[in-house]
C-alpha cells in the first residue's frame, strides 16, 4: 500500500514506477537478463520449426509416390530425411557451432536440419494417404496440377501437418534450452553458468523452475492454438 499512497520516494518517478524498475533491474535475479533470455530459447524453437515445416512440405512431394512417379528422385528425397533426422540436434549443433560460430540463430538452424527430415518423412506419409476423389473432382473443374494440389490435396492434410508442427514447437522448446547451453544462447546457457559457479544452487533452482514454466505454457499455448486452428483440443 505504501508504493501506491506513501509518501514519494523519487520526485522524478512515482514509487510504483520504481518499485518496478528496481525488480526488473534487479542485479541478483537479473529478471531483465532472465526474460530475453526466455524469449531468446522460444524464438530459437520457432524459427527451427517453422523454418523445417516449409523445407519439408515441397519435399514431401517428391517423396510421396502418388505425387512423384521418378522412383530415383523419391529414393534420393527419402534418403536426405533419413540422413538430416538420423543425426541428432546436438551433434547438428556442435558441428554448426564449429562451422559458424556460437549463437541463437546456430541452434535454431540445428532443429531446423533434424526437423526437415523428421517432417518430411511425416508429411509426406500424409500425402500417400489423401483422398483421390477429392483430387479428382477439383481436376474435373479444368484445373491445372498446381491448383489441384493446392485446392485438393493442401486441405485434406493440413489437419495432420498443423498437429505435427505445433508438437514439435513445443518439443523443440525443451530442446532448445539444452541446445542454448551449447551455442551460447538463451535460458540453457544462463542455467549452465549458474551451475557452473558452484555458489549460488538458488539460482539454479530458478531458472529451472522458470524452464518448467516455459515448457508448461508452451503446451498449453499449442494445445490451445491446435484446437483455435484445427478445431481439436488435446
């Protein structure tokens, strides 16, 4: 109550005002420090997401039999999705790290390698198992093969491709803390200089705890959306 109507301690800002500042400047918890952080480890699972989901879904198509008849080039496409998901997001991690150097956009590119492979096996598996009629009756309005992938094909596994994606950002944000550690970014790379000291086992303790929050509410976030997007909620 005294923040809100005791006497002001700054003439320059108001009590509220300063209360805030101080606990977002705060030396020891470094709250400021600990939220871009956060934002840092969530933009790097995003990036590597979206960024895989995009790679994937063109490639998916060449390695969908009903889409590409080469059985060379469907071959050639499942063999680079064996290859980019059977290595690990870590080991990605250290030989990018190496390559070109620490940073959030290192890891991002990390879990954007291992998920192409992952969502192109994913996806394209979704796409051997559409609908023909469907595909069928948009070519019987004159349309041509783009357009009938886009209105016959797109529709039916968009459901599928959207609960993948947004699974994997969640997933991915729990890696991305482990991966932050390695590339020198985000909240894993705060907890690991914590543990690293030796002293002070509190913060340690806070910034797990504040992973688990992080974890906790990207679940919620795209279960959330899933249902907004999809109309299914886990």
């Amino acid at each position: 109550a005294s923040i809100l109507f005791g006497e002001q301690l700054d003439p320059e800002r108001s009590n509220l005002n300063g209360a805030v500042s101080d606990w977002w400047n705060n030396a020891m918890w470094r709250h400021k420090d600990v939220a871009w952080a956060i934002g840092e480890t969530i933009l790097m699972a995003f990036l590597g997401t979206m960024g895989a989901a995009i790679l994937a879904l063109p490639l998916a198509f060449l390695a969908a039999k009903r889409f590409s008849p080469l059985m060379l080039l469907r071959a050639t496409t499942r063999r680079l999705f064996d290859f980019v998901r059977g290595v690990d997001a870590l080991i990605w991690t250290v030989v990018l790290a190496r390559a070109f150097g620490p940073g959030p956009l290192t890891g991002a590119l990390a879990i954007l390698i291992t998920d192409t492979g992952t969502f192109g096996k994913i996806f394209s598996e979704a796409l051997e198992n559409v609908d023909q009629k469907q595909i069928e009756g948009v070519a019987s309005t004159g349309a041509k093969p783009l357009q009938r992938y886009r209105f016959g094909v797109i529709p039916q596994v968009v459901p599928v491709l959207l609960a993948q994606i947004l699974y994997f950002l969640e997933s991915n944000t729990r890696s991305a803390t482990i991966i932050g550690a390695i590339t020198g970014g985000g909240i894993g790379l705060m907890l690991t200089q914590a543990i690293q000291t030796q002293k002070d086992w509190e913060e340690v303790a806070y910034y797990i705890v504040l992973i688990v929050v992080m974890v906790m509410f990207m679940d919620w976030f795209s279960g959330w959306l899933r249902g907004k997007l999809i109309g299914r909620k886990d």
